[in-house]
C-alpha cells in the first residue's frame, strides 16, 4: 500500500518538475537573448552594438541603460522613446 502511494507521490512529482523545466528554459531563453531596456521588443544586448538602421522598429520605449542607444546620440536629449522617426 505505502509502495503506491509513494509511487503516485514520485509520478506526480516527476510531472511537476517536467512542468516547471519546460516553462523554466524558455523563460530563461527569452530573458537572456531580449534586453530589458527595450521591454515592448526584443533586442539582444550587445555585443554587437546595434544603430537605429539596424533594427526595423522605430518610436519604442526605452528604459535605461539604454545599451546600444537607440535613444538620445549627438544631438539628441535621452526622452525614453527609441529610433524616433524624424518629424
Ligand atoms: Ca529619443
């Protein structure tokens, strides 16, 4: 009796961990190949460091530390909007 409740235990957490590791690894994937300074797109962090020309988005939010700064340059003030189109 005990030998099958344990083995139910044992099925029931083999079940649970499989569950866990096939939503874990995505997540993990996602979070270490999308920069969280461009939370609304995903963009690798550098290397390499990208410019507006590279990438096809353009007025997204940008949130610091803005590694490829797609937001403010030369002449242009940080506003936390990234690759403005120019007006
Ligand atoms: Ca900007």
């Amino acid at each position: 009796m005990r030998q099958v409740r344990w083995r139910r235990i044992s099925k029931f957490l083999l079940a649970a961990i499989a569950l866990a590791l096939m939503f874990a690894i995505p997540m993990r994937q996602a979070r270490s190949t999308c920069d969280p300074s461009y939370p609304t797109i995903c963009i690798a962090p550098p290397p390499p460091d990208l410019d507006c020309a590279d990438i096809a988005y353009r007025n997204f939010p940008v949130l610091p530390p803005d590694p490829h700064n797609f937001d403010g340059g030369p002449n242009r003030r940080p506003d936390g909007v990234g690759c403005e189109l120019p007006p």
